[in-house]
C-alpha cells in the first residue's frame, strides 16, 4: 500500500490523530526531547500539539506504544534544512532542547509530506508565533522549494 492509501485509510477508520500528516523519521540525537533511536511516524497537528504515530518499520503498520506528543506551545523557534533527498525540520524549545524530524523529499511519493511539513511551518509561525532560526531556512521558502534539490 503506498503512502498516500494508507493515510486515506488510516483516516476512513478513524485511526489519524490530526491534520497534515507527514510521514517522518526520528533519529535518537543530543537535543534531549526524544531519545528513543531511530523510527519510522506519521506527524500531525491538532488541539495545539504535535503528534507523532509510530509505524514499525517492516511493514509500516501503527504501533500505538510508540507514540507521543508535544505541546506546540513548548517550541520556541525552528531551522528547516534541505539536502537531495532528504529534509530536516528541528523545532528548538525554551530551555535549549530539540527536536529533529526529518523525512524524504524530491519524489512524487514525498510531495504530499513535503507539502504538509510546509504548511505546518507557515502554521506554527503564524498561529504559535515560533519564529524561523537566523541561520535555519533555506532562501526560498513555503511551497516554493518543493520538489526542487538545494544546492
């Protein structure tokens, strides 16, 4: 089942915490917010929090143990960063913790990801007020870089 059939049926039956969901990947890092090792997660937004749906990574089916949240309101700023094939998206909090959620770019595959990450950033800057990191964001932003390879 590719991507796109498997939200469509994650949100027929209801099992889709929230909106704009993205397919991620987090990896275990220094930023001390997750620190699980790697793991495949659908990423959505509602009701002021991230939610983050682990899939288990064979057959990509939701194992529910897995997931958890994040109050939108503990992020402070972010980066987004770009590179062929892959993007990260690292969301810095008020006490010098983060996150990085990164996730496939550049295939036909990927662009509703892609998309959805881009409107989730344009939405916690205007509705949470978190503000883009001075050394983070590519030049082009919002669905202006979408599909392109950065340099």
């Amino acid at each position: 089942m590719d991507r796109q059939a498997y939200l469509m049926d994650m949100r027929i039956n209801g099992k889709l915490k929230g909106k704009n969901a993205a397919f991620v990947f987090l990896k275990n890092n220094i930023g001390r917010i997750y620190n699980e090792g790697q793991s495949d997660f659908i990423l959505s937004e509602k009701d002021h929090k991230l939610f983050f749906q682990k899939l288990s990574p064979i057959f990509h089916v939701l194992k529910p143990k897995g997931d958890f949240e994040l109050p939108i309101s503990r992020f402070k700023s972010y980066k987004y960063e770009r590179k062929n094939y892959v993007a990260k998206l690292t969301l810095f909090d008020k006490h010098g913790f983060f996150i990085e959620i990164w996730f496939q770019t550049g295939l036909k595959e990927t662009y509703s990801t892609e998309r959805n990450i881009m409107f989730l950033i344009k939405e916690l800057e205007v509705e949470y007020g978190i503000i883009k990191d001075d050394g983070g964001i590519d030049e082009q932003e919002g669905n202006d870089n979408i599909g392109e390879k950065s340099n």
